[in-house]
C-alpha cells in the first residue's frame, strides 16, 4: 500500500496544500479519502487517483 501525505496529494491533484486542509477540516466528501495515523493525515495513492477518476465521471 503506497501511503502519500498533505504535500504530496495536493501536488498530485493540482491544488494547494490549504485546499487539501480545508477539505479535511470541513469533513465533507470534496476531497478523496484519508486517515490520521499517528499524528500525520494519510491518504492512499490508489484512492487519490481513483478521486481523481471520478472527476472525469470515469
């Protein structure tokens, strides 16, 4: 499982890191799918790409 942190999926889906933040903060379903482990907000690679497909209705 490729982990990828706030940093890099905000590079990965073109927005800025607050963005990703504010998706986060509000709990809504803007942004793809992450998880805190330990202290540090994680999402899954394959469910940013699949958020990323699903913008495309692909």
């Amino acid at each position: 499982m490729d982990l990828i942190n706030i940093k890099e999926t905000a590079q990965l889906v073109s927005r800025p890191e607050a963005t990703v933040r504010w998706w986060i903060a509000t709990g809504t379903e803007l942004g793809p799918l992450s998880a805190k482990i330990g202290r540090r907000r994680m999402f899954r690679r394959a469910d940013v790409e699949a958020w990323i497909n699903a913008q495309f209705g692909a």
